[in-house]
C-alpha cells in the first residue's frame, strides 16, 4: 500500500469507526466507563439494537489500533 492509502486508511478510516461505535452508545451510559477491549469482551451484553455495531465498528477500531501501534 501507498502512503496516502495508509494515511486515509489512519485517520479516516479509523476516526469513522468511533464515530460510529459512539454514536451507538451514546444513548447506554452504563457502557461508557468500559475500554474498547473489555466492550468486546462483553459484546454480548449489550442492547440487541446495537451488538452488531458494537461488535463490527468496535472490532474495526480495536484492529486499527493494533495495526497503527497505538495499543
């Protein structure tokens, strides 16, 4: 990959992963003091309404932060 595939795949990418997984949170507040790797550990208890966003966008940023380094 190029450095401007890398650099958009970075920043871009990875900021609509939170976005994302935020936005479905925002409404549960009791699943906001967990970190990204125990929300995924615990995929199972929330919402059904937002499992699968949770466990998609939240897996996506999870992945970017190991890949980038900054985990």
């Amino acid at each position: 990959m190029d450095t401007t595939t890398m650099q958009i795949r970075r920043e871009k990418h990875h900021q609509a992963y939170i976005t994302s997984l935020n936005a479905a949170l925002k409404p549960y507040p009791e699943l906001h003091d967990f970190n990204i790797e125990e929300l995924l550990r615990r995929c199972n208890e929330p919402p059904v309404t937002i499992r699968q966003t949770v466990q998609n966008q939240g897996g996506g940023h999870l992945h970017l932060q190991v890949f980038f380094g900054k985990f």
